[in-house]
C-alpha cells in the first residue's frame, strides 16, 4: 500500500471514529425531583433537575425545566378557603441505564400526629413507565395539601400511611425524588396554661407562709 494510501485509510478511520462518537447515545445521569411542603406555610416547594428528556419536567400544565441536566424550582398555592386544597400535577421525562424497579407507582398519605391515622395532611401519588438500558422513563403524579386551620384530607383506598414530617422518598432507576409533609403543631390543652397559672399560685402562697413563719420564730 502507498503511503498516500495509507494515509487516506487514516484519514478515513479517523472521521468513522469521530462520527460514530457524535452519535453515541448520552450515558444516563440522576433525575431528582423533591416536594418541600414543610419550609414555607402555605406553600409547596418542588425542587427538579435534570430531566433531560421528552417535555423535561412539566407542573400544572407549565414547564419548568426543559430537556437539559440543569435545575428548576416553583413554588405553588397550597389552596385557599374559596379554592378549597389544590391538587397539583406533575410529570417528567429523564434517560435510564436500566430497567425500572418496583415499586412502579403509589399513593402515599401523612397523616397528622394524634389525629389517629385519620387525620390527612398531604396525599402523594406516582407513577412510573418506560425505562431499560439506552431508553427513557416517565414520572407521572400529583400532590395535595390539606388547608390550615382545620383543614383534613380523606385518605384514598389502599393508601400507605406515613407519619408527617417523615421524608417518603420513592427513588428509582437514575432518579431519586422525594416528598415531606410539613408538621402540624398540637395545640395544647385549653386547661394546661389555667394549671400552670394555679401552680405558680401555690407556689407564691407556699413561700410567703414560710417567710411569715420565719419572721414570726425570730
């Protein structure tokens, strides 16, 4: 073989290399998505990055984050009394390295401390498709809040109960997401501070009888 020859195959092997590694699939990165009902009253917080596939991350109909590995966050209405709770929909689109795990999807509810389990502060649901090696999975869900003061919502049939304030994280292939309700105070008894107020008043008479005993031995 010549050398102009040789050099030609070069050439040639070279430019097959290059074109083969500008269409080489993208390898698969982390989606997140984190739903923050704790932090600010009122509010839901989602924090998103990279869902760097399909629509990227949609919520209530408006994208947030388009197909890229960068971040995005929205902070949306809880609800109001002439709204009532808002229910708010999400979904996403981000490339898998594998097949996806179960559980696939859930309906998730946290329920407020001594409520007795029936009492609801938040509901979660999701749901997961596609995945596999060299594809892509989609993140489908939604999340609502109950409205302070005495709001409540009804837990759906075959719900998993999670205590609020307990992140309920449900990951799977190249993402990790979770969701946190925020924590309810319990008021405390009507009778508890009336109890108090009488111990500090016993407290006071106890001690001036001591001193006029005192002051009556000298």
């Amino acid at each position: 073989m010549s050398r102009s020859a040789f050099c030609k195959s070069l050439a040639c092997g070279v430019v097959t290399v290059s074109v083969i590694a500008l269409i080489a699939p993208k390898t698969a990165g982390a989606a997140s998505l984190v739903i923050n009902d704790a932090s600010l009253e009122g509010s839901i917080i989602f924090n998103v990055g990279q869902f760097d596939t399909g629509g990227g991350f949609v919520l209530d109909g408006t994208q947030i984050l388009i197909p890229s590995l960068g971040t995005a966050s929205a902070t949306v209405s809880e609800g109001t009394a002439a709204t009532g709770p808002i229910t708010h929909n999400f979904a996403g689109q981000f490339l898998t390295s594998g097949p996806l795990i179960a559980p696939t999807s859930g309906t998730i509810a946290f329920t407020e401390a001594g409520g007795g389990g029936v009492i609801i502060s938040d509901i979660l649901t999701f749901s997961y498709t596609g995945g596999g090696a060299g594809g892509f999975a989609s993140l489908t869900g939604s999340f609502v809040s109950d409205l302070e003061p005495g709001g409540s919502l009804v837990a759906p049939v075959g719900a998993i109960l999670i205590s609020e304030g307990t992140p309920f994280t449900f990951n799977n292939t190249n993402i990790t997401a979770s969701a946190v309700s925020d924590l309810e105070v319990v008021p405390l008894p009507a009778a508890l501070p009336l109890f108090a107020t009488g111990l500090g008043v016993l407290g006071l008479l106890g001690w001036s009888r001591k001193r006029k005993n005192a002051a009556a031995i000298a």
